[in-house]
C-alpha cells in the first residue's frame, strides 16, 4: 500500500521504516530540514536498537523515502498518518498546532479517485478525530465527494529503546473508526503483524511462540481513551509501587520481596512495579496531564490520577531529602550522578527525573559530576543552563565526590563492583535510586547505602 506519513519523530520514523520493511511504500514528511538530511544518508536522528540498520535497507529497496512537503505526496495514499508531536501547553491541555497543520495540509493534498484513511497516531485528546476532520475540510479547495476518506484512530504503545520490536510484535493493535471500510484497509495494511507473516529481521527476533497478535476493532473514541487509559495505568502502577516503597522504609520491609510477592498474582503482574527515583519520559506526565485537563473539562475530578503525578514528583525530591539526610549540609559539597536519561536504551531526557533532581541540588549548592553511556550530549545540547561537569567515564564521576546518585538502570553500572565505588569516592554514600544493588552486598563493601523501599 501506498502510506504517507506526517511527521519524523520516534512514532512516525519507526512506524515508517517498519511498514516499508514490511513491502508497503512510505513517504516521510519532515519540516526539520536536518532530520531529513540525515534520514536520507541512513542515520536516525534518533537512538533506537536496529532503526539504523533497517532504514538503510528501506532506503536502498526504494520502499521509504524521506521530503520536507507534502506537496505531491497525499493525493496518491491509500493511509495517511499523522504522527506529528503533541506537546503539552502550560495547562496540561495538549498543544495541537503541529496536528492542524498536518490536517490541513492532507485537506489540501487529499485525492477523490480512491478511498483514503487518515490515522491519527499521535496522541491526541479524546475527540480529536472530530476535530482533525473539520481540519482537513478546512483544507479542502473544493466539497469533497462523499465518503472518499475519513479519519481512524491507531494509537500507538511503542516504548523507547524497543521501538522496533514494540511495533513489529506489539500485544495488541488497537484501531477506531466510522466506517468499515476503513477498518479492512487498516487490517489489510497491519496483516503481516497481526498474522507474523513476515521474516523477522536480523536485529530484532520474533519472540518464541508468537503466532498471532491481539486486534482491539473499536469506535475513534474508545480507541483514543485506550491510549491514555494504558499509560496513566501504567503510571500509577509504578507511583503506587513507590508509595508502597515508601512504606516498607518506615516498617522495615523490602519493596524488592514485596513486588515480587504481588506480581505473582497473576491479577496484579509483575511488569512495571520496579520503585525507584519515579517514572519519566515525554509520554506519561504529558499523557497524565492531558487525561486530567479532560477529565476536569468534563466536570470530573480524576483523583486518583492527580495523585499518581503528586507521588512521582515526591519520590524525585525523596532522593534529594536522601542526600541531604546524610550529608547534612550539601553547599559545595561534590556530588556524583550516573544516569541522566529517563530510561537505559535511550539518549531521551523529556521529564527525566535526573533534571530535576540536578536543579534542586544545585539550587542547595552542590557541585555535581555526571556521567551517562549516551545522553551526555542531549543534556548538552538541550539543557545548557544547568551547571555539571561531565565525566569521561563511570569512575571518573566519582573521583572527589561525598555521594554517589544512581538515576537510570544501564546495565553497564550494576557491573561496577561495589569495592570500586566504595574507593572512588570521598565518602562512601550510595543512593541507589534503581535499586541495582542489594543493602547487604553495598554495606559490605563499606558503602553507607539508601536503596528505595529497603532499608
Ligand atoms: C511509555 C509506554 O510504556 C508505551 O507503551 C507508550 O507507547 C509510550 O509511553 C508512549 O506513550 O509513547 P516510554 O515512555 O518509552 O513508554 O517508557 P517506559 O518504558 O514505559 O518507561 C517510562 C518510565 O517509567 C521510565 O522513566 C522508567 O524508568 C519508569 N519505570 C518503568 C519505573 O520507574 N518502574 C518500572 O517498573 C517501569
């Protein structure tokens, strides 16, 4: 099929070199004049296990292809994506200014000689597809014929770091809209994952035993609210798993035993209970944000949500209240932080809880050491006002420094031993905020030792 997607972002890029790995032709419509640049020489701008390798290939068989316009590029599509970026306005609200254009600019180019679906990919309040459709009429030069496109709902559940894998063998593809029609030329277009017809490519294997994969059929507005429901879900499960941390601390229980103790209820599972320094990233405080604007909108006062976001800015000034706790006075005090991205596998620091805790220690006066195996650069780049050094490596981080704060669970880190942190630094103190390491291990190893709900 032919598929024209607006925007390069993680959404659009992944989906796009995926469909075209797949045999479907893709066009890419990027503004960003660098991005284009280096999309067409083979390198995402973006970090993502196997992206690299893959749009090389989709380059090289003609299928996926790059432009700044979307001159030329509408008329011709059997789907149209939009997968423009979605921010988040002072308010909460989501800023739909980069959708409207896409809407427009499909309004603008839309053909009448083939029936055309126009997916909403990116995340958007519940109701946007409405509204993307007044949009794209608003685009239109002339009437458009009668039912000759419409627009669908495909939200997307890929994570960063596992983009690939994620959209090639998701759990489920969920798809909302109005007419039937629209729905066949979805399924026809997601066959080869619904049915894992395809080879698997090299740099990303298909899981054992997966055969099939879930289709959740539904109408526009269910499907956008499944996209909001599954983060703010996940959301708070991780913030009650912090709050559950927090009580163990005052009792004298382990959230390590603990979680694994619940998980094994099938019920509740055991993915996404990990505490920790809180959960990041440029989807679920934004996806939060956004749920609550609507719920209030509505008149409905979403506590629950409100408080998964209260938890989470809590557990990022805990591990702040930590340090103070055992350095007492942090004015110029050097302070060591490993991680910086919001997860591992990514260079990503949207809402990293890293950023915050390096502004509040800075504003107790700290002098702080960073080091991260990736994101370096993106902290740089996009963040030149904070005041850190960076360190070459791990070690190096350390040398001078009264504390050590772990922010992201690279794996790189836990193989650190323990004796080697313990000599580096100045004074032995260890907040392990990912809980890489066990109490009884660091203490051994003469580390004066705060883990997350483990004392
Ligand atoms: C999240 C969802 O997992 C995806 O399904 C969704 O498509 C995506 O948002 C989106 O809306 O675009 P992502 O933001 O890439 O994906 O990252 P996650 O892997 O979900 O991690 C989010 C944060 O939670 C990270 O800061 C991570 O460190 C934290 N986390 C995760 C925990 O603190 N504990 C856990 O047990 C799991």
């Amino acid at each position: 099929m032919q598929v024209t997607i607006f925007g390069a972002g993680y959404v659009g890029l992944v989906t796009g070199v995926v469909l075209a790995e797949l045999g479907h032709r893709v066009t890419v419509i990027e503004v960003v004049a660098e991005k284009v640049q280096s999309i067409r020489q083979g390198t995402s701008p973006i970090y993502e296990h196997g992206l690299d390798a893959m749009l090389t290939r989709v380059l090289a068989s003609g299928n996926f292809q790059v432009t700044d316009t979307s001159e030329g590029v509408v008329e011709s599509a059997d789907v149209i994506f939009i997968a423009v970026g979605t921010p988040p306005l002072a308010s909460g609200e989501a800023d739909l200014r980069y959708v409207r254009q896409a809407a427009l600019a499909i309004g603008h180019g839309l053909g009448s000689r083939k029936r055309q679906v126009v997916v909403n990919k990116a995340t958007v309040p519940i109701g946007s597809a409405n509204q993307v459709e007044v949009w794209i009429e608003d685009g239109f030069d002339g009437k458009p014929a009668e039912d000759v496109y419409t627009v669908a709902s495909n939200p997307e559940f890929l994570r960063e770091g596992t983009a690939i894998y994620d959209t090639l063998y998701p759990d489920r593809i969920v798809l909302g809209a109005d007419r039937s029609w629209a729905l066949e030329q979805l399924k026809a277009l997601y066959r080869p994952i619904l049915d894992q017809t395809f080879s698997p490519p090299p740099e990303v294997m298909r899981p054992r035993g997966l055969s099939a994969v879930a289709l959740v059929e539904t109408d526009r507005i269910s499907a956008e609210m499944i996209k909001y429901a599954a983060n703010a879900f996940l959301a708070t499960k991780i913030s009650f798993a912090n709050e559950i941390a927090n009580i163990c601390e005052r009792v004298g229980a382990d959230v390590i035993e603990v979680s694994r103790g619940i998980g094994l209820d099938r019920r509740i599972g055991d993915r996404f209970l990990n505490a920790g320094a809180g959960w990041g990233g440029s989807c679920f405080g934004k996806d939060l944000s956004a749920l609550i604007y609507t719920a209030e909108e509505y008149g409905y006062h979403p506590q629950l949500l409100q408080s998964t976001v209260s938890v989470n800015r809590d557990q990022r000034h805990r591990i702040v209240s930590r340090l103070q706790n055992a350095l007492k006075t942090i004015k110029g005090r050097r302070v060591a932080i490993w991680g910086l991205a919001f997860k591992p596998g990514t260079d990503d620091l949207r809402d990293a809880p890293s950023l915050t805790v390096i502004a509040e220690l800075s504003r107790l006066g700290a002098r702080i050491h960073v080091y991260d195996p990736v994101a370096m650069p993106t902290l740089k780049r996009d963040y030149p006002e904070l005041e850190v050094v960076y360190a070459n490596g791990a070690i190096e981080a350390l040398a001078g420094a009264e504390a050590l704060i772990v922010l992201t669970e690279w794996p790189a880190f836990s193989q650190i031993g323990l004796d080697q942190i313990a000599q580096a630094l100045s004074r032995p103190i260890l907040i392990d905020g990912r809980n890489l390491w066990t109490p009884g291990a660091a203490r051994a190893a003469g580390l004066d030792y705060h883990g997350v709900g483990r004392s």
